[in-house]
C-alpha cells in the first residue's frame, strides 16, 4: 500500500511538472550544459532574407549578442567579432528588472514589505533630508523611480547620504535616479540577513540555471551574465515567475503590479521595468512627458528591462516572445529605448509583419542629417509630418507642423548638446530620434 501511495505521489509531481511546463507551450532549458531546443525561422514562416539584413545592422551597430527565443526555444542567435556564447556582459539598468523582481521574493518570504520606509532597513540619515520627509521614501518609491530625491545632482549614481537632497515629497515626481534604486540591494541584504549575490544564488539562478553575478563598480552594483542567462531571466519573467514546476515567484499580485504601470506620473514604468503600448511615457533625464508609445514598432504588451549602450530584455506574452541584445553603444548617450525601436523595425521584416507599425511597408523611416549638426540639418519623411525638438531637460525649443517630406533647420540658436526630435507622419506613427548639436 506504501509503495502505492508512492508511485501515486511521484507520478503527480510528474503530471504537475508536465502541466506546469507546457502551460503557455514553453520550454525551459536545462539547467545545466549548452543544450537548448530550437525552432526554425522557416517553420515559422519569417522572411529568410530578412535575417542578414537584421544581422549586418545590429553588427553596424556594435552588437555583441543577439537572441530571439520563441516559446523557450532558440530561433535567432548571433555573437560578433570575439563575442561567443560563454562570454560575459554587463546588464547596466537591464539588471535593474533582476532587483524589482528579487524585492518581490524578499516580500513574499516575508522579509519585508514594499510599503515599508526604507528607513527601517538603512537606518536613519541616509539622505541629506529632513527625518521627517526622509521618513516618507519607502521601497515602493525606490522601485517605482519616484522617492523625491533630486537626480539633478552632480552625480546621479552616487549612494551617500550627500548626494540625495530632498527635491519634492516622495511619490509627487518621477525621475530616473540610479542612487536611491541602487540602495534598494542595502534594503534586501539588511532584510533578509544575506548578501545580494548569495539571496539571488539560492532564490532565482538555484531553479533556473542562471549563471552571472552583481559586481561593484563605483557607486553602482552591476550584473554580468551571458547573454543565454539573460534569456533564461527572460523565459522565468515571460512564465510569471514560475520555472517549469518551480514557482520561484508565488505572489502573483507583485509581480502583475512590477510589469504594470506602477503610478501616475510615467504611464510607461512598472517596477523598474519599462512599458510598452501606453498613452505616453518620460525618458531618463527628461522632465517632459511624450505622448505615444515608448517602442512603435515593438508589439503594444512588450515589457522591456533597458539598460546603457543599448543592453536590452524584451519580453513579449502575446507571442511567447524573448529578446535579447548584448553590447556596446551604436552612439552617443544612453536611450536604449530608441535603439530597441529601431531593432523592432528590422525584427518586423523578418517576422514578415506588416500589422505593427514599423515605417517598413509603404512608407520610409524619418532620418536626419547630418548629425551630428553644424549649422543646420535635416529631417526627411515621404509623406507629411510634424515635427517637435525637446533638450535634453524636456524643455520644448521648437515645434513645425505639416512639414512636407525634407525640412532643413536652422541650428544657430541651439545651444551645443544633445536633444530628442519627436517626428509624427499622417498616418500616427512616431520616431523619437537623438540630434547632437555641435559649434
């Protein structure tokens, strides 16, 4: 009867395992060795002359690796140059979207609570503000980019308590301010009595074959992976924080709060995690508010962890979707949501997709040139569009409508720097693009 009871007792655990595993039809790769399944991009009928072209510009533009999983499983893998599958990589603010959801696992062992004030964990003085006004930052503000401290300092990646000055009371403003997120690996450490490396160890790389690390790197705790852990990170966040048969995230409500919009100020930002199909959305730097969708050409429930020099995590639930980009920066500054759209718009050609708006079929993408910009430039569009410039602050400097395919611009009363160009055609699609100004 023992036995009986046994055998019953394992063959559920193996149903479970099985019902578990295929609940969205994914798989999960072993946890240990090279293996992994594949899909053909033939078997899914994408465009095969396509895949060069998406491959010659993601080389243009200094990738490392590159990964499309579908279902769980390998349709596109590319290293360049020296880059190979066992290289490591940092993640940058990708890593960010490794913290959130590690919050979630403290909260749900009960290590604490995201309402909790971040004093209880750090101490008191670890701002330069008021007890009182330092006493009102809790996790959730930490998490959600919004604990009223000012990024405008000189620093904006520096944790001591001389760098985080009161600016507005918390949860009145949303800015992207790498200090106090970076204190939130103080909070989980202090919590849960273990050091972050060690609490990730057993908690999330332990059911996943994860390999990788955070590493001090100034003010900032980094994470190197390789690029195929950051895929296995993505198929944990595309199952709901569940890994095959192993819930590694049980609390369902933070993790649909994490890749939701999280409060009222940024439409476009969950829990450290970046938003797609929203009505608008802020950028790092910016206090300005652009309408539209952060990605146009990515799918409307694309959730994204983005990070410097273009490191990027797409995780797409409409279509079992994971993407990855490793590597350095295709240019200047640190948006790595732009060079995400424009990756989109080459992934779109190869999924043969003519449903998302991708400036791909009928109608040519919006350039400018030269840049950058001595004097003056131009914007080109093969139908009519409108067209705004905002600094790098979000401060308007100009605006143009009904623009018929190349306006030039005069830049003489620009002042030398960055600043985003917002181009609108008649058909409601956006390109948001970087100009840099020069004298």
């Amino acid at each position: 009867m023992k036995k009986i009871k046994l055998f019953l007792f394992v063959l559920l655990i193996v149903l479970s395992f099985k019902q578990s595993a295929s609940a969205q039809g994914l798989y999960f790769p072993p946890l240990v060795g090279n293996t992994w399944d594949t899909i053909s991009p033939q078997s899914l009928g994408w465009c095969l002359p396509e895949i060069d072209l998406l491959y010659n510009y993601l080389d243009q533009v200094n990738t490392k690796a590159f990964i499309v999983l579908k279902d769980g499983k390998i349709v596109l893998e590319k290293y360049f140059g020296s880059f190979v599958a066992d290289s490591l990589w940092y993640w940058a603010s990708a890593g960010k979207s490794l913290t959130a959801f590690t919050v979630g696992i403290a909260q749900q062992e009960g290590f604490l609570a995201i309402g909790d004030s971040t004093s209880k964990y750090l101490g008191a003085g670890w701002t330069s503000c008021l007890p009182e006004q330092e006493g009102l930052i809790t996790i959730r503000h930490q998490l959600t980019m919004t604990s009223g401290l000012d990024d405008g300092v000189s620093d904006n990646h520096c944790t001591l308590d001389t760098c985080l000055n009161y600016l507005a009371p918390a949860g009145s403003r949303w800015s992207y301010h790498n200090g106090p997120y970076t204190l939130l690996d103080g909070v989980i450490q202090v919590a849960t009595g273990q050091t972050l490396n060690s609490y990730i160890n057993q908690k999330i790389k332990a059911y996943t074959g994860m390999t990788g690390m955070f590493v001090n790197v100034g003010y900032n705790n980094v994470f190197f992976s390789t690029a195929r852990s950051m895929a296995r990170f993505g198929i944990l966040i595309l199952n709901k924080g569940k890994w095959a048969a192993a819930p590694v995230m049980t609390d369902s409500v933070y993790f649909n709060a994490m890749v939701n919009t999280s409060q009222g100020l940024n439409e476009s930002y969950g829990y450290l995690w970046w938003l797609n199909g929203k009505n608008s959305f802020m950028m790092p730097t910016l206090q300005y508010v652009f309408n539209g969708s952060l990605s146009p050409a990515a799918p409307s429930d694309m959730f994204s962890a983005l990070g410097k020099n273009g490191q990027i995590l797409n995780i797409v639930p409409s279509q079992n979707l994971v993407m990855v980009r490793m590597g350095d920066s295709p240019s200047s500054g640190d948006i790595a949501s732009l060079l995400n759209d424009t990756i989109w718009q080459k992934m779109n050609a190869v999924m043969c997709n003519t449903s998302v708006v991708d400036f791909s079929s009928g109608a040519k993408e919006p350039t400018i040139y030269p840049n950058p910009a001595n004097g003056s430039f131009n914007v080109s569009c093969n139908n009519n569009f409108n067209l705004e410039i905002y600094s790098v602050t979000g401060v308007p400097v100009l605006s143009m409508s009904d623009c018929i395919n190349t306006v030039e611009i005069n830049t003489e009363k620009l002042k030398t720097g960055l600043y985003m160009v917002k181009i609108t055609d008649s058909n409601g699609r956006i390109q948001i693009k970087k100009l840099s100004v020069q004298k």
